[in-house]
C-alpha cells in the first residue's frame, strides 16, 4: 500500500512531498545543445503554435531568457509566466518561442553586457554569440521559420532585460525586436556609455515595462535610456514604455504584462 501510495505521488505531482505535476502545454518541447562559447550545454524550450504542424507558414521566432520561469511552474522559482497557456487561448499565435534556460549560478555572468566592481559578471557577448551563430542556426534549419531581424525578438526581464537590450543595440543585424521588462540598467553605468557612443538602427523596435513598486532607480534609470535612445534618433514608434502601478519586481508583474509585449512586438 506505502509503495501503491509513493507511486502515485511521484504519477500525479503532490508538492507537500516536494514534487510538483508539470503544467507545461503539450506544445512545449525541450532539447539540449553544446554552447561551446560557454562550454555548457543549454537546455532549450521550444513553444510551437498550435497551427504549425498543420500549416506550411513561416514564423516569426522570439528568443526569451529565464526559460525555467516561462513555461512550468515545476521548474519556476516563484511561478511561471504562463506563456504557453496564453498562446494556447489565443486564435492568432504570430510565432515560434524559443526559451534558454539561465546558467543558474553563471546566471550573472551569461546575462550582464559589462562588469560590476562587487558582482562580476560581464560575458553577455559569449552568451549573445551562442545564440547567433550556435542556436539561432540550428532552429532556423529545424523550424520554419522567419529569419530576418525583422521577425526576431529578443525578450527577458530584470537581468534578462538588460540583455535582451544590449542585443537589440549591438546586434541589429539578427535582432530587431527586444522585450524589456524591469531592465537591470543599475548593473553598470557603462550601457549608457555605450548606447551614447553606438549608432542604433532606426528600424530596432523597444518594449519597455517596469512597476511603480520596483526599486527607486528603476523608472528613472529606464526614462533615462528611453530618451538616450530618442537623441540617438529612434523614432517614437519604435519606443512603448509602460509603467504599471503597484508592480513588483517579480514573476507576477512579467506575467501579467506578456501579452501586451507580445502583440506590440510581433510584426505581421
């Protein structure tokens, strides 16, 4: 009866036993890859629209940071931002989305474009050049999909955000879309150096959130970029801010505010 009972448990996911039943869509698929400019293998979510195996469409493809919080509250760290479940509920899934999971304790190194004198950190370029010349290659070979700038997204939250920025102004010729949610930009002053200092494609498109209840430097920190970006003559249409009252720095805020990002990044 004890082993019919553990059985069950580990079958159907009892959490007070620290197992967790998955709550990934069956749309949702995972694969590993060498990152050899980490030398690391990465594991890969993959979010196929509902529509693809049943179409001969090209898509869009956006490539999202944190893929442990994205899809599977069993794999989150304080719950998923329920991607799937909202691409399953909409009738006009635009795209093909691509999660890497974070380097959990290289998570800093991967994600920050420039070093912080008590942190480290400051790799982001061999994390980037994973993405571009090692997994961006390889789902454009395995999926259909649509390759240009025009259609790839770049997309994260808190470090993650600073990333998915620093991509976007470095790398226009493989990313014209970024997500930018709660932007670590207080990681170094040197990506306001930097951004000064680099013409950004006037074709880049930036969808900027934060919450009212982040730390102090975070709106002003990300107001500050925003009208860097203007001087440096992207045009207005191609910046969306959003600030939300009462949001928090937490998985709840990005969650709530994805579907919005998504619509706005995604061009047709």
């Amino acid at each position: 009866m004890k082993v019919l009972r553990f059985l069950l448990i580990v079958i159907l996911g009892f959490n007070g036993f620290g197992y967790a039943q998955s709550t990934a869509s069956v749309q949702v698929s995972t694969f590993y890859i060498d990152a050899p400019q980490l030398q690391v293998e990465k594991t890969i979510w993959v979010y196929l629209p509902k529509a693809y195996a049943h179409s001969k469409k090209d898509y869009p493809v956006v490539y999202m940071q944190d893929a442990q919080n994205l899809f599977d509250a069993d794999t989150s760290y304080v719950g998923e931002w329920n991607i799937d479940e909202y691409l399953d509920s909409i009738s006009d899934n635009k795209s093909i989305i691509i999660g890497i999971e974070h380097g959990n304790e290289k998570r800093m190194e991967e994600l920050t474009p420039f070093s912080n004198e008590e942190y480290g950190g400051g790799k982001a370029d061999a994390y980037l050049s994973f993405i571009i010349n090692t997994l961006k290659p390889h789902i454009d070979t395995t999926y259909r999909t649509l390759n240009s700038a025009e259609h790839t997204t770049i997309f994260g939250s808190s470090l993650g955000g600073l990333l998915s920025f620093y991509a976007l102004i470095k790398y226009p010729e493989t990313f014209g879309n970024a997500g930018i949610f709660s932007p670590s930009f207080w990681f170094s002053n040197r990506i306001f150096e930097f951004v000064s200092g680099t013409d950004v494609s006037p074709n880049s498109r930036f969808y900027f959130l934060a919450g009212s209840e982040e730390s102090k430097g975070m709106i002003p920190d990300m107001n500050k970029m925003i009208g860097i970006l203007r001087k440096e003559g992207v045009p207005e249409n191609h910046i969306k801010s959003t600030i939300i009252k009462e949001g928090q720095h937490n998985e709840s805020l990005w969650r709530e505010s994805f579907p919005e990002a998504y619509e706005w990044l995604i061009r047709d």
